[in-house]
C-alpha cells in the first residue's frame, strides 16, 4: 500500500507542477515530485508504525 501511494503519488504530482502551476523547470518539477513521494511514503510508514504500537 505504502509503494503504490508513493508510485501515484510521482506523477500526480508532477502533473501538477506542469499544468497547474505552470512550472516549466525540469528540475524543478522533479525535486519537487520527488520530494512529495518521499514525504508520502515516510507519513504513510510513521501511521502504520503508530498503529502497529497501539495493538502491542
């Protein structure tokens, strides 16, 4: 689950980056992408983990 989230997450955001906010960097929208999956797979890692020490 955590993987496929962060898989979507890559090109969603970079979709993103390129029509909505119009950035033209390519560089800039992969820093950016990169940084969201990242951030999404350690959010995503943090609540299962909070989950796994309630049921211990």
């Amino acid at each position: 689950m955590q993987e496929l989230l962060t898989a979507i997450t890559y090109p969603v955001v970079w979709l993103i980056c390129s029509y909505i906010l119009k950035i033209e960097s390519g560089l800039t929208k992969l820093l950016v992408s990169l940084t969201a999956a990242i951030l999404v797979y350690v959010l995503v890692g943090i609540k299962l983990s909070g989950r796994e020490d309630k049921k211990n």
